[in-house]
C-alpha cells in the first residue's frame, strides 16, 4: 500500500518511461512536495518532445509552458507563451472588447436618438434614413458569456486584534511513535501571514488541529490573544456537510444577525460565491470538491475572524477561485497561518515562513522563495530532517 503522494510519483514515473514523442499529463502536481514539483518543473522546461498539461498551479505552468490553449467562449484559442503572458493578454483582449462595445453602443444611441428626433421631419428624413445605414454597419461584437466565473472572496475582520496573535511553547506530537514535530515554539504577531509546511503533511494537519483543539499534543501549550477571534478551514472538511441540508440553510448555521438569517441576504451571500439562482438550493450532501471547499470559505467570511487558519486551501478549486482567493488573502488586513502546495500562493502571500521537522521549527520573516533557495537554510533543513531519517 502507498499513500497518495507515492501514487502519483509512481504514475509519473511510467508516463516518463520510454521518453515518449507525446506525454499526456492530467493535474501531475496534485499531492506532490515542493521539492517532486521542482524536479518535475526542471524536467519537463527540458524535455525534447511534446507535453500536453493540465494544471491548475499557475507557477508549474510559468515554467514550462511555451504554448497556452485557452478553452473558453466555446471555442479554442491558443497563445504563445506561459500562463502569465496568456492571463494579461486574455485580460487585455476582454478590456478592448467591452471598449470597443462601449462606444459602438454611445453611437448607436446617438443615432437612434436622431432618428427619432427627426424622421417625420421632411427636411431632415434623408438624415435619418443615412443614420439607419450606419446603425447597421456598426460593428457591435457579440460578447458570448465566458465559462470562467470569479468568485467574489472577500474577508472582513468583526474587529481588530491586538498586537499578541499566539504564543505556542515547546510544542510536541508524534504518531504511532514517530515524532512528526518537537519542541516548537512560536510567537505570531498581529499582521504575521505564515506559510507553514513540513516535508511530512501530517505534521501540519496535526498542527492545525492542536491549534483548533482537535487533538492534544504529547507536550507543551499554546495560549491565544484576547481579541483574536479563528476561523479555520481544515484539510479534511466531510464532517461540514453530513447533514442534508439546502445551501442557504447550510450557510444559516454562522449567521450572526437575523438581517444574516434571511433567506435573501444568504442567497446574496452565496450567489458571489458562484452559487446562483436554483444552486442555491443544492443540498450539502451532494456537493463536489471544489463546491464544499467555496461553501467553507462562505462560512469563513461570514464568521469575520481576525485570525484565518487554511490547510490546502486551493485543493480542488479552479484557477479562477484559486486567483480570486490569492487576491483576498494579500488584501487581507489579519493575520494568517496556511499550508499549500501552490507555489504561487505562498510567494505572493506570506511575509513569514516556518518550517516544521522531527527536530524542531525553522522560522524565518521572508519570502517563500528566498527561503527555499538560501543554501544556509538549505543545510539546516537537511540537517533537522537527516535527524530522524
């Protein structure tokens, strides 16, 4: 038996085998490391023959792709260059277009009104019948409704914390008598967005979970801040949707106020999250993936906690919940303590990285990338980890 992780190493591995003229990959970064994606990403940037990818780690595919196929509108349009030279130039087709329509419809207006105006007027009824020509050769595109939908994620903090966010000291846990975390201790600041991750993915979920007081640890404490208020979006979230439950009943369960409670102001709520008109009636029990985890982040926001607690939140969504959720957290004026395999999003979030290992926590105040290429940390995080290899 091999966990999930193994399994798509396994599966890479056979695609690459043989170096096939055309390799086929379906979301090959879902449950890789850091480190597996790196080497994938190395890999692939300098592979000879064709590579068809489907993904929704928008770093990976900075990295290796020359061509994008944009499947949108009903039809197919294909860009050279990555994923960053297709969203700005795709951004920028959409802008020109909406102008474009803009001013044809101020002219036909224009027009119109004329016509109006005059066209019982003797004198003026050659006019008005040359302004009906141009009405009917003005170019008004036809803007067919794209596929992509951003949802509208928007966090609010009830009230401001104080300066002192958490205070974790010596903190411990093992599993069946491997230790996946020791000693830690940590003191998070109010402004603090952390990206935390270990080489082993139960370290962080334990954490969390200690945090949320899920679990005990085997040693030491953690105390939270007075005005601090959490709202945590755990990796497992089945246990949010076993009862059978409409989706506008489903949200009543965090309504605050009865302004909250009614069914108009939920359908609101819901509709910026994608869910409109009768998908607000959707029971819980039947929802996919991607739709439990927009559904947790609609019961986060309304919560307005100053402290948000993610544990792979980008799992399951689409690049354009993942791109809107990327936005909300950099805006985000609380503080923040996640974990991702989206390269992107720990980058452009994180001000803070901690690290945690059989040996201890690494923490530094730095970016996700200058963290993982400063070969002193490097070192060390070889060194914590070959302790208890």
């Amino acid at each position: 038996d091999v966990d999930g992780k193994q399994k798509v190493r396994v599966l890479i591995a056979q695609a690459l085998f043989g170096n096939p003229d055309v390799l086929i990959m379906d979301e090959p970064t879902n449950d890789l490391d850091y480190e597996t994606i790196t080497w994938l990403e190395n890999f692939i940037a300098n592979y000879d023959n064709c590579v068809i990818v489907v993904s929704h780690d928008r770093h990976f595919l900075d990295s290796v792709c020359t061509h994008i196929s944009d499947i949108d509108f009903g039809k197919i349009n294909h860009y050279s260059g990555n994923y960053t030279f297709w969203y700005e130039s795709s951004q920028l087709a959409a802008r020109q277009r909406a102008q474009h329509n803009k001013k044809a419809e101020e002219k036909k207006k224009e027009l119109q009104e004329f016509i109006a105006r005059f066209s019982a007027n003797v004198a003026k009824s050659k006019q008005a019948t040359s302004r009906k020509k141009m009405i009917e050769k003005l170019n008004i595109d036809e803007i067919k409704p794209s596929s992509r939908r951003y949802p509208a994620i928007i966090f609010e903090r009830e009230r401001e914390a104080g300066d002192q966010i958490l205070n974790i000291e010596n903190l411990s846990v093992s599993t069946d008598g491997e230790v996946l975390f020791k000693e830690v201790n940590i003191n998070l600041a109010k402004g603090d967005k952390v990206v935390l991750f270990s080489r082993d993915s139960r370290a962080t979920t334990a954490f969390y979970e200690i945090l949320n007081n899920a679990v005990k640890p085997d040693s030491g404490q953690f105390q939270w801040g007075i005005t601090t208020t959490q709202s945590y979006l755990p990796l497992d979230n089945q246990s949010f949707f076993n009862e059978k439950l409409t989706l506008v009943d489903w949200l009543r369960q965090w309504a605050k106020t009865e302004e909250e409670r009614e069914e108009v102001y939920l359908r609101g709520f819901l509709g910026k999250m994608i869910f409109s008109g009768e998908e607000a009636l959707k029971t819980s029990d039947v929802l996919s993936g991607g739709e439990k985890v927009r559904c947790m982040l609609s019961r986060m926001m309304m919560t307005r906690a100053n402290v948000l607690m993610l544990d792979e939140p980008t799992n399951h969504l689409d690049l354009e919940s993942i791109t809107a959720f990327n936005n909300s957290l950099k805006n985000f004026k609380g503080t923040v303590l996640f974990t991702t395999h989206d390269h992107e999003f720990s980058n452009t979030i994180a001000n803070r990285v901690v690290e945690l290992t059989p040996s201890g926590a690494i923490d530094r105040y730095t970016t996700f990338d200058e963290y993982m290429s400063d070969p002193k940390i490097k070192e060390l995080r070889n060194k914590m980890y070959a302790v208890h290899a």
